[in-house]
C-alpha cells in the first residue's frame, strides 16, 4: 500500500547520530510512511547502522559515487512514494508528532504547497538548550524566503509531491546519466535555500509553517570558521543560479539578502567563538545594506554587541553572558510559542503586503 509520507533521510558520517534520528522517524504516532535511507558513500559505520534495522518500512538506497546532500535528497525523491514528502537530516531528531501535525496542516490548508514547522536547538550530545528558531509563519513571500529562510533549516519541511514535480529539471548527474532533479547537484551547501525559493518564485505555491518546534536541531561544532566563508560562496551561487530565471527578483532583493546572509554568518562565528570573522562579517553586512539598522535594529544590534564583547573580554565572562541572554530570550520563545494560534488563512493581498519578520 502506498504510505502517505515518503521521509527521505541521507546518510554521511553520522554514526554518532543517526540511530536517534531513525528512532525518531519510526516512533511517529502517523506511522503511514516510508523511510528512504540514502547511502552516500559514508566512510563510517552509519550503513552497517542502518541495515542492523528490522522494519518494512526502511529502504536502504546506496550511492555508487559520493553526490552530496542535494544529490541524496535527489535520489530519495526519484524513490519516493508518497503523496508527501518529508526532509530529515540525519543528525537531527523528529518529535513524535511532527508528520502527524503536517498532515493536518496540509489537509486543512490545499493551497499550502511547503508546510514546516519551528525547530528547537539541541547540542551536540542530544541535550535541549532551550532556546529555538522563531521565523515568521505565514505571509511568507518569496522575497522573505530568499531573505531569511523562515523554513529554517532541511529538517523542518513537509512538502507535497506535485510541488517537487512542478520544479524538476533534468541535470547530468555524476554516476547516473541525465535524470529529473529537484535540488541543484552544483551545490555542496544552501542547496535547501535555492531549492525553497526556486519552489516560491516558479509555483506560487504557499509556504507556511506550524507553531510547534517539532524538529530538533543540532548544532554541531566541528566546523572552522573558513568554513563559513565557503558557506557565503554558495549562497553567492545560489543567487546567480536565481538571477539566470528571475532577474528583476534578484535586482530587488539582492542588497537586502546580502546583509541577512552576512549577519548570519556573524551568528555563526560568534558561535564558533571567533570573535575577529564575527565583527567582519558584521561590518560587511551593514555595508551591503545600511537598511539592515531601520529594519531590525535589536538582532543587529544584539549581533554586532556579542561580536565586539567575543572580541573584547575574557572568554570565561563572555559565556556567562552569553548564558544569561540564552536564557532569557529562550523564556520568551517558549512564552510565543505557546501563546501563537494555528496558521491563519493567507490571502493573495496579503502576501503581496507581507513585511520582514524575524529569521531563523
């Protein structure tokens, strides 16, 4: 019987993670899904993992060649077999609930082509930290997509199959020949990014998210920060691949989305404790769009204060300021999460008028 959730789930170097991550996917209360395990090239012991499983609904699908994760998300998508198909990244953990609210979300909701719901942060060891990504969850147009990225990150959406279908394109794909493709191979990061707003920008579909952070997301240390610097040149490929079928979008949006992008990458830094690169990518920000003080003066003011305090005091004091602000901000989230009614109906008007809202 065909399931109605098709969970598509690539696998690289994640043996430490990927047992909680499939554990989460088949403690579903909806369990009327498939999981597409994909197997891309892991040099670790994620596969042997995965096969140790005994359940039907596990289909493990190996990669002749490295693809990378938009390769992967590909190959689980040309496998799929759902009516919806859901994103998980395989460090990540699903709460119990989360396909079951989708569903909801996406029967209630039949111009809703992209439903995703918040995530909450967890470290590298599982433990919550109690604070989350709070993006906007309605009037989401495709300039705040390009912007912001309120979907948040690969494993918050649920996403219909004929949106998918309406945005595929054949591609050379390495190993394989020519075949339909959904993300683009090209990139090794932000693929999720181009793909979401590729989504927006050619369908007109609706993209809303459910208040609940029914993902949790994890933040691994193990980059370094010229790491970010690769990130920034891939969301620079992004915006080139968008300017080759939307010009006058990128014609728009592009200053505005420079500095979001930029400030986030002082977010990183400052989470990466590197203090020098979070104050440059501050400052590099601010010249991409002076606007960026107008539009949100309290996230830039608040980043480019923990940039200059990384810089400037002794990393012990830092920390347990960083603590104390952690905690109330994550007090506050937890109060508007609680507090935030179900998506309201969105009309075209009212896309049309939608304003920057605050960003994962």
């Amino acid at each position: 019987m065909t399931p109605t959730f098709s969970v598509i789930m690539p696998i690289y170097n994640v043996e430490r993670f990927v047992t909680a991550a499939i554990d989460s996917v088949l403690a579903q209360e909806d369990g009327d899904l498939e999981l597409l395990i994909i197997d891309d090239c892991s040099p670790d012991g994620s596969r042997a993992i995965c096969e140790a499983y005994d359940d039907p609904r596990i289909t493990l699908i190996p990669h002749p060649v490295n693809r990378g994760l938009a390769g992967a998300r590909n190959t689980g998508v040309r496998a799929a077999q759902g009516r919806y198909l859901a994103f998980l990244d395989s460090d990540d953990i699903w709460e119990p609930a989360k396909l079951a609210r989708h569903r909801e979300h996406l029967e209630a909701r039949p111009g809703v082509g992209l439903s995703f719901s918040r995530s909450a942060f967890i470290d590298a060891d599982g433990a919550p930290l109690d604070y989350y990504q709070m993006p906007s969850l309605t009037d989401i147009t495709p300039g705040l997509l390009f912007c912001r990225n309120p979907v948040g990150n690969g494993s918050a959406p649920v996403i219909r199959r004929e949106i998918l279908e309406a945005i595929a394109f054949d591609c050379e794909v390495k190993g394989g020949g020519v075949l339909p493709c959904y993300f683009d191979e090209s990139l090794r990061q932000s693929e999720d990014i181009e793909c979401w707003t590729r989504i927006a920008l050619k369908t007109g579909t609706t993209v809303e998210g459910i208040p609940e952070p029914l993902t949790r997301y994890r933040l691994n240390e193990g980059g370094l920060s010229a790491q970010l610097e690769r990130q920034y040149q891939s969301w620079l490929a992004i915006v080139e691949l968008t300017r080759a079928y939307a010009p006058d979008f990128i014609e728009q949006w592009y200053p505005r989305a420079q500095a979001y992008q930029l400030r986030y990458l002082a977010r990183q830094a400052i989470r990466l404790r590197d203090g020098k690169a979070a104050w440059d990518y501050v400052r590099r920000a601010i010249k991409a769009w002076p606007g960026i003080w107008k539009a949100e003066f309290g996230r830039t003011a608040a980043t480019a204060g923990a940039a200059l305090m990384l810089r400037v005091l002794p990393e012990r004091l830092y920390l347990r300021c960083e603590g104390l602000a952690q905690g109330i901000i994550g007090k506050a989230q937890k109060k508007k999460i609680d507090n935030d009614p179900r998506p309201r109906s969105v009309t075209p008007e009212r896309q049309q008028d939608a304003h920057e809202a605050e960003s994962p």
